[in-house]
C-alpha cells in the first residue's frame, strides 16, 4: 500500500492523520507533522495502549527528543502531547481493547 496515497485528515494545524487498514482492536495510522506543529489537545489512554516508530524528523514528548528508528510507547493510565520543531513522521497503532 502507498501510505502517501492514503487521504489524510488534519487532526489540528500542521497535523496530518492518515488512517491505515488494520485488525479488530487495533487502528494502525501515519501522522505527519510539519515543522512547528503539536497535538492539538493532550492524548490521553485510559484503559488502552499506543506505541509509534519515528520514521523521519524529531518527535519531542515532555523534555524528550526523539528520532529517526525510535519507538515509543504508552500503556494504559498514561497521557503524552507529542510536537515537533523539524517536523516528523511517525507509525503507529493503538490498542482499541483492554491490556
């Protein structure tokens, strides 16, 4: 599949989704952030996960930088606003179902 020809969707200034096919219980997207550009609100996972696979730029999370080949992760009862001064492309999933 061609992720680039995936329509996106602007989930907030400089903030593209691109919802990707997956399997029951997990939503698997690409989001790419321009330069400047953070998560409009906070994300928060109450009872569910999600992790993402920096692919290209820098992903800041709180006083965290994160390149290229970096994977993070988020378990339940957790909360993170990623943005970005390079801009980024991140791969990731979220476990629509309890852990």
């Amino acid at each position: 599949m061609d992720v680039d020809g995936v329509p996106p969707a602007e989930a907030g200034p400089g903030v593209l989704v691109r919802a990707l096919p997956g399997v029951p219980g997990v939503r698997t997207w690409v989001v790419d952030l321009a330069p400047g550009a953070e998560w409009p609100s906070l994300d928060v996972h109450e009872a569910c996960s999600e992790g993402y696979f920096v692919v290209s730029g820098e992903v800041v999370e709180g006083d965290r930088v994160h390149g290229p080949g970096t994977y993070v992760a988020f378990g339940p009862g957790t909360s993170h606003r990623p943005r970005t001064e390079t801009g980024a492309r991140v791969f990731g999933f979220n476990h629509d179902l309890p852990a």
